[in-house]
C-alpha cells in the first residue's frame, strides 16, 4: 500500500493508515484523502465525501439560521464568533 502524508503548516505531517476508513462512507481510503484534524481525532474523508459532508452541513447551518436560531449557542466550543457567516 502506497503511504499518504498529509502535510499542513500548523499541525506537521499525518500519515493514512493502512485499512483507514472515511469518515463519511466508512469505506477504505486508498489513494487521496482529506483530513481534518480535531480536538481528540482526525477525521479521514475522500475528496467526494468531503463534499457531500460540507454541502449538508452548510445545508444545516442556512436551516438554522432561517429559523432564527443562529445566535442562540447551544454547547460547542464557544469559537463562534458571530462573523464570517
């Protein structure tokens, strides 16, 4: 199995696993893959899934905000900051 290094400025290089599953369909990774690092864990995605997983998140995000619950905080991390979005 060909070794995938993920190399990012603030977090230094990542290397997939062999057998590492995606995030979103659980399937093996083989070839290219996005990571996001978080708090305890990296999430693994293929690039599709990466964008299937943000356009329903978006999707999530533009529901919430039309219903006027967008500056209500319930839980998370508190990094919101109320601009940008």
């Amino acid at each position: 199995m060909m070794a995938i290094t993920v190399r990012s400025e603030t977090w230094g290089p990542r290397n997939l696993q062999p057998g590492q599953q995606c995030f979103y369909c659980h399937a093996e990774i083989k070839v290219v893959a996005v990571m996001w690092a978080g708090s305890d864990a990296d999430l693994w995605l293929h690039p599709k899934c990466c964008q299937s997983l943000m356009l329903r998140m978006s999707r999530d995000c533009w529901e919430i905000e039309c219903k006027g619950d967008f500056d209500r905080q319930v839980g998370g991390s508190g990094r919101y900051d109320g601009e940008g979005l």
